[in-house]
C-alpha cells in the first residue's frame, strides 16, 4: 500500500544549505459516485452527499516546494506552474492557506513560518490542461502533503507516522475532491452509515474492492479541452436552491450503495450501470439548474452512443463515466484492453479533438516521492 511506501518523511526533505527543497507527486483521480453540492452551513468544503472515486495512476501532479531555513529581511511567496510565473495559483495557494490556519494548529505555525521566508512553490501536470482530468485533486493533494511534511519537520517530528486523514483534511480545504487523492486504489469521502468511520472531513481508502477491479483502465476520451463554462464550484453552488436538490440527494445514495455492492462482489454490469447512470444524473442536475446550464458536447453523445452500441453487439464490459465537463472515461477491465483499444481506434477517434486519448489505469501509490524539478 501507498501508505507503507512513504514512511520515510525525511526522505521527502533535501537540505540544501540555506533552503530546504520538499517534493513529491500526487495522483488525479476520477468519481464514480460523484461529490455535486456543499453543505455550507456544516463548514467550509463539507460535501452534501459521500463520494467514490479511484485514483490514477499516471496522470499526476508533480510540487516543488523551497523555503528559506532562516527569517529574510524581503519574505516572498510565489507560484510557478510549468516553469512560469502564476499570480493566479499564487492568490488560491494563499486563500488555501488562509482557510488552513483557521482549521489547524499546526498550518498556524506553518503558514507564521512561511509568512517570513523566501518561499516558491511549482507544479507541473503530466495531463494536458482541462483534460477533463481534475488538476486541482493531484495539485492540493501534492502540496498538502508537502506543507504537512514541512510541519513535522518544524515540529521536530520527521521519523513520526504520517496522519494520512490530517493530510487529506487540509487537501479538502483546497479543492474538495482532492481529499480522495491521497490514497491509491478505490477511496470513499463523506460520511455514510455504511462505511465504518467515513466522515465528511477526509477520505479513506476503500478495502472491500473485489481483485476484478484492481487493475480497471481508464481511457480519457478528449472531446473538448476548452476552459469550461461554469466551474465546479460555481456547480456545486447551483445545487443549494435546486429545484431536484432532495431528489439528487436520494439517488446518489442509492447509486453510492449500489457501487459499494459492485465493487464488493465484483459485478461489473452492476457497477457500469449505476456509474453511467450516476454520471447522467449529474449533468441532469447542471441540465435542470436555474440558470440551466450543458458542459456536454454533441461529439460527448455521439463517443456515448457508440461505447453503448460496441458494448450490446461484443458484451464486453466497457462503461463511461464524465467529470464536470465533455470529455468521457472509458473503463474497463485489463484483459479487453486490446480489442477495447482497437475500438477507441477505429470508432471514436474521430470524434475526438485532434484524436486524443489517454490512457491510463487504477493508481498503485497515491503519493510517489519524485520530481520532475530536481536531479
Ligand atoms: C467529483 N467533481 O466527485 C465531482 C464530480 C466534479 C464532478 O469534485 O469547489 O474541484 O474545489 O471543492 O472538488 C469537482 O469539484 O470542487 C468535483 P471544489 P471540486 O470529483
């Protein structure tokens, strides 16, 4: 297990002299049963509904944090993403921050200490930008570990265990679905009656998952990569005066038990059922919302129709399921990879923009001690 992996926290630090320099990777990852809708009233970031997701294997993001050892006399604290300067990940890195000291002690003493260094923080994504493919789950995920790992070492605590639900709390403060990425495999977030000690706060791993859906593939079909009309918080925020907001409610819990009962059994009718059916009922909600709003495209339905059509006349299990936005995740098990990839091939890559497709599989380790930046 990923956990077993990284107990080494030191590991993760170089001391550099004057610097020290905390890297790791993190992984994205895809819902199947989907978190749509915040319970503000209960806190910041507090889901309406438990969510599932697994978390991929490649599509990663890679943080690079440096920080001055000493006090400076100019502190400074800026964001690079790729290599270039970015006013805008700096101002969310900020607010993120900000919202962490209220929640924790120990972000407190982290953020006092980071307010008088020299601070610089990059990332860079192995996915291309609006892949359909949450970049903000692996970014929160990535640096959440690396603030949480700079915090032992201010505590003095750096051969402690790693507090997986602590990191995975502060990452929910970032972006709420990044609290699923710190685990690898299947992992449910949001508390629910039937998974023993679920909450709302972090995620944790997922145990109860048949070996058929240990190796599942996922091939990210790109339809569209343009920026998104509505954001998904703007999404979530359109769910708190839904006019099916009760209705939302009571089925995404029946699709959350029904993709628990799959995974469990390993039924994989069952589970490509519910998750597609999961998956439309979602953009029915974004369909239905005041003001109404559609962030799929034609070539969405056209990519849906034909997975529907190959899958009646071959019976193999291949299933969609859609993030907020138009591109589809095509999932199947590993031993149909081939054919299923001749059909992506033949039938849907012209549906795709410029033919692109990504494929890729159920993360093995969530957070990787690694760099792109460093040698
Ligand atoms: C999910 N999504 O469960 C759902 C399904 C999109 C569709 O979580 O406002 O970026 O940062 O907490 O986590 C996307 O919403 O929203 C999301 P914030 P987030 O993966």
């Amino acid at each position: 297990m990923n956990q077993a992996i990284c107990n080494n926290l030191e590991s993760f630090v170089l001391d550099k002299g004057d610097f020290w320099e905390i890297s790791c990777s993190a992984p994205s990852n895809i819902a199947l049963v989907k978190y749509w809708g915040k319970d503000n009233a209960r806190g910041p970031q507090i889901p309406s509904n438990p969510s599932l997701s697994f978390s991929l294997e490649n599509c990663r993001t890679f943080a690079f944090f440096k920080v001055s050892k000493e006090e400076v006399k100019s502190p400074s604290f800026s964001f690079f993403f790729e290599g270039k300067a970015s006013p805008t990940f700096e101002k969310k890195m900020r607010t993120w921050l900000t919202r962490l000291e209220e929640e924790s002690e120990c972000a407190r003493n982290i953020w006092a200490f980071l307010s008088q260094r020299q601070v610089e923080l990059h990332s860079m994504n192995t996915f291309p930008h609006s892949a359909g493919i949450a970049s903000s789950a692996s970014s929160y995920a990535a640096f959440a570990f690396c603030f949480w790992i700079l915090g032992q070492r201010l505590l003095g605590k750096d051969s402690g265990a790693i507090s997986w639900q602590e990191i995975s709390t502060w990452a929910r403060l970032g972006s709420g679905s990044a609290c699923r990425s710190l685990f690898a495999g299947f992992t449910s977030w949001g508390q629910s009656n039937l998974i023993a000690h679920s909450s709302d706060y972090y995620a944790n791993s997922l145990e109860n998952v048949h070996s058929t859906f240990k190796d599942i593939r996922d091939c990210i079909l790109i339809v569209d990569s343009q920026n998104k009309a509505v954001s998904s918080t703007q999404g979530h925020a359109t769910m708190e005066k839904h006019p099916f907001k009760d209705e939302r409610q009571q089925i995404v819990r029946q699709h959350f038990q029904m993709v628990l009962n799959a995974l469990a059994s390993g039924d994989w009718a069952l589970l490509g059922q519910t998750i597609e059916q999961e998956a439309l009922h979602m953009h029915a909600m974004m369909l239905s919302a005041n003001p109404a709003y559609l962030l799929m495209k034609a070539a969405s339905f056209n990519v849906i129709n034909k997975i529907r059509a190959y899958r009646d006349s071959t019976k193999l299990p291949l299933y969609f399921t859609l993030d907020a936005g138009p591109n589809i995740h095509l999932l199947f098990p590993a031993e149909v990879e081939v054919q299923v990839m001749e059909f992506v091939r033949e039938h849907l890559q012209s549906d795709l923009e410029n033919g692109k497709w990504i494929l890729d599989q159920v993360a093995a380790q969530s957070i990787k001690q690694e760099s792109y930046f460093l040698e």
